[in-house]
C-alpha cells in the first residue's frame, strides 16, 4: 500500500537524519501546505 511505503519513507529519513519528532511533523505538515496550495493555485 502506498500509504504505508510512504510512512517508511519519512520513518527512515527521520532517523538517518536524526531528527526528532517535532521536527519531522512540521517539516511534514509544511510540505503538504505546500503542496496544496500549489494544486489551489495551477486550477
């Protein structure tokens, strides 16, 4: 499931960058902000 893949993906840039938790949710959250906003902006 894609999903799943894509929890990994930020579960494991999380510890190879060591970063901790707080962080990675809003580094998170601003990335699909972004993304949004950019989908809003292109109709």
């Amino acid at each position: 499931m894609a999903s799943i893949n894509l929890i990994e993906a930020f579960q494991d840039f999380k510890e190879a960058e060591n970063i901790d938790r707080p962080t990675m949710m809003k580094v998170v959250e601003d990335v699909f902000k972004t993304l949004l906003r950019k989908k809003i902006w292109q109709r």
